[in-house]
C-alpha cells in the first residue's frame, strides 16, 4: 500500500508503468498522439455550441460537473478551448489532467 501511494504522490508515468521509488528513473514512452498538441485541435476539431449549452444547463441544475484525464493540460486546453470556448475551465467544478 506504501508503494502505490508513494507513486501516486510522484505521478504515474504516461505508458502505465509504474516508477514509485523516487530515486528510479521513471519509464519514457514514444507518444506521437501528444507530441503536436495542437494539431487535432485546429486541425480536426470545430466549434460545438450545443455541448457548451447542455455544460451550462448541467451546471445551472448544480450538477457537479469534472473532467479526469490522463492527457496532459497542454493537449486537452487546446481542444476544449475550440470545442466549447476558452472559458471552458469554468464550466467545471474539477479539471485533472496528468
């Protein structure tokens, strides 16, 4: 039990090998999806209004509203940034990303 909570007081690393000793060197994995963040976004993604409005009616009903991610802020922003708009951390109640 020691163990997992000294790795998650570390961060697990992002190809789900676990390095909970801090004096180990924690495991690196090729990611090509995260290595241009924001390519998907300009790229693929577009504008959705209805996901902002129905955001906004969840958080006007007092709804509880979060987003866990193992994906790292500087891909997610981006994203949600064109999805939804760049305020889009204040429809959330928690954002967690890695």
């Amino acid at each position: 039990m020691g163990s997992i909570r000294q790795a998650l007081r570390l961060g697990a690393p992002s190809c789900n090998a676990w390095a909970p000793h801090p004096t180990r060197p924690r495991p690196t994995c090729p990611n090509t999806v995260h290595a241009t963040p924001t390519l998907p976004a300009t790229r693929y993604l577009h504008e959705q209004p209805y996901t902002r409005q129905l955001l906004e009616k969840l958080a006007g009903e007092n709804k509880s509203l979060f987003i866990l991610t193992n994906s790292r802020f500087s891909f997610i922003d981006p994203g949600m940034s064109k999805i939804v708009g760049s305020d889009w951390r204040d429809l959330f109640d928690v954002v967690r990303s890695h």
